[in-house]
C-alpha cells in the first residue's frame, strides 16, 4: 500500500517535471521565435554539470566505454520531456487499482 502511494507520487513528480521542461521549451519558442528541443543530457547539464562529467568518466574509465558511446549518449540525446513524461505515464497507468466488475446476468 504504501509503496504503491510513493510509486505514484514519484510518476505524478515526472509527469510535472515533463510539463515544466515543455512550457520552458514553448517559452522559449515564444520569446525567440526558433524552437529548441531540451535533450535529457542538457537538462542534465543545466541542474548538475559535476554529476554528468563523473558518471561519464566512471562509465567510460571503470565500466565499458562502448556503453557511453552506444546506449547512454543518444538516450541523453532524446527530449527531456518524454524521458520524464513517458515513466511518470506508465508509473501512474500501471499502479491503478484494478477494480473488479460486478457480473450481472441479462437477457
């Protein structure tokens, strides 16, 4: 019971997170005129620089450095919003109660 409530809290936080990183991209579209996709990397980047330079330094040096080049970098490539709205979706649609249909006979 309990982890099914942080379960979906943690989706509903994602699904925010989603909503704030598009309404920045439709600001700035608005303010500037040309449309910016904000990759999840530059989002990354912009919240913690530090965190993003080490974990690639750890996975290139002490893990596999294909796995930086072949998987992590072009997922950090992809837009932010649905990196973080696309869980958050699932998290809130899978942890729904499933509610049991009363079976009535008609004729």
């Amino acid at each position: 019971m309990v982890l099914r409530r942080i379960l979906g809290i943690l989706g509903w936080v994602l699904i925010l997170a989603a909503l704030f990183v598009a309404a920045d991209e439709t600001y700035r579209w608005l303010d500037l005129g040309s449309y910016h996709i904000i990759a999840t990397g530059e989002l990354w980047f912009r919240l913690s620089p530090g965190s993003l330079n080490l974990v690639q330094a750890i996975v290139q040096r002490h893990i596999l450095p294909a796995l930086w080049d072949d998987l992590l970098r072009p997922f950090l490539l992809l837009p932010a919003w649905l990196v973080l709205g696309l869980p958050g979706l699932l998290i809130v649609v899978l942890r729904r109660k499933r509610r049991r249909r009363k079976r009535t006979l008609s004729r």
